[in-house]
C-alpha cells in the first residue's frame, strides 16, 4: 500500500460542507458547454441547477493571493488501480475500485473516479493552463474532496499513455484499459496544495465540496494535449467563479 503524507492549509467550512453533494454531474436535463445549453445558461435548465446561478461558493477560481495557513494535509493510499473508462458527454472518466482513499482530518473520502478538462478550470494568480485532471473522493456521508491536478505543456506524462491510447471519443461508450491508470503515479512528488472550499465545476453546481488544488504543475506533452482534447470534443471548462468571502489558504 502507497501513502503519501502532503501538506495543505487549514480552513472553516461554512455549514453547506456538511451537506451530501453528488459524486458525478446531474443525470438531469442535458446541459453544455456551448450555446444556450451552457454555463451561462445552466441555471435556468432545471431548479436543481440553480446553485449554478445563485451559488456564492462556486468553482474553479482564481487562486491568487492566498493566506499562510499550514495544517497536517491527509493521507493518500492509492493501491488499486482504475481499468473502466467511459465518455459521458462531457468528459473522460476513469473509475477506480474501493480501496483507494484519502483521510483527512479523520474523515476517510474514497477515490470514486478521475476527469479531465480541456482547457484547465483552476487558475494561478491568473495563469491558464491547457489541462485539469480532477480526482474526485467521497466520504460515506457523502460530503466530497477533490484533488485537483494542473497541467502545462512540457515533457510527456507516462501515466497517462495507456488512457489516450485507449479511452473512448464516443459519448456513452466504456473500454477496460489494457494496463490500468495508477492515480498514485500521477500525483506530483512532495506536493502541497492551496485549499478552499467551492462547488463541482458541472450542474448541479452543488456545494460543500473541499477543493485541493496542488501548487505543482504537472507536464503533458502538446501531442497528449492534443489528444486528449480530441477525446473531448469540445473546450470543457466552466469559466472562473467569484470568490466572494471566502479565503484561499496555502
């Protein structure tokens, strides 16, 4: 078994990070990224999205001139690797069986699954970046924890090979990667990680979910860019998100 010990900062949750947030998008009406089924549009879809408009907690954001806060940051054992990949529209999700989790601050948040966005969603003091790999835990009360992983164009990511070779251009198709993606592998070494708490980037736009955004980038090649992106079909990235009162901590 793997454990990584990372370092991220402290912060209060607000009283919606108690709440049960789904670990995946709506399976409600369908939504986009484009046109009047898109993000500036999600909230009139459906009442369950309206936390896509009137949310004040909402991601990614623009992570720029956090506070100084250190905090013991959690647990990572990632022993099991994710074979099931499937196109659900919108995204490339690698599903990962039960026994890879993080625990922080004594609440264990199993590894449901990991995503990509095309352009990245998060930014760093205004830096964009061309990709964003979200894994996406939960807990058994349902409350979730996201570590978010940022890419730049540079050298080529091994860990990631075996998913572009292999992962579905097909909404609604599934494969079974050959060699299975190793979550562990992608992290970066030594990492810490800005934190603050916002919303999934997708509707429901639900809040309360604990963001972990790691201050190391993460290199992709522009070939594996490029692929992935194709995967995708379309740019999938929600625009920033007000920060509103909240305080980004690292």
């Amino acid at each position: 078994m793997i454990r990584r010990h990372l370092t991220v900062p402290a912060v209060a949750f607000a009283a919606s990070a108690l709440l049960s947030v789904p670990a995946v998008a709506s399976d409600g009406p369908s939504w986009s990224y484009a046109a009047d089924r898109g993000p500036a549009h999600w909230a009139e879809l459906s009442p369950d999205y309206a936390a896509c408009g009137t949310g004040h907690n909402q991601s990614p954001v623009d992570i720029a001139a956090p506070l100084e806060a250190a905090l013991d940051g959690p647990t990572i054992a990632y022993p099991e690797v994710g074979r099931q990949v499937r196109h659900d529209g919108h995204t490339v999700k690698v599903s990962f069986p039960p026994g890879n989790a993080i625990v922080y601050e004594g609440q264990r948040y199993r590894l449901r699954q990991l995503h990509f966005h095309t352009p990245g969603e998060h930014r760093l003091d205004g830096q964009a970046f061309p990709m964003e790999a979200h894994l996406v835990h939960e807990a058994e009360d349902g409350r979730l924890a996201v570590l978010a992983l940022l890419f730049e164009e540079g050298q080529a990511a091994p860990t990631l090979e075996a998913l572009l070779s292999q992962a579905p251009a097909t909404s609604g198709a599934q494969v079974t990667l050959d060699e299975g993606l190793d979550a562990e592998a992608l992290l970066p070494d030594a990492a810490s990680y800005y934190r603050l708490n916002g919303s999934l980037t997708t509707p429901p736009c639900s809040e309360g979910v604990l963001w972990l955004v790691a201050k190391t980038t993460l290199t992709a090649s522009e070939t594996q860019l490029q692929v992935m992106s194709r995967l995708l079909g379309e740019a999938n990235n929600r625009p920033l998100q007000p920060l509103n009162a909240r305080r980004v901590l690292e």
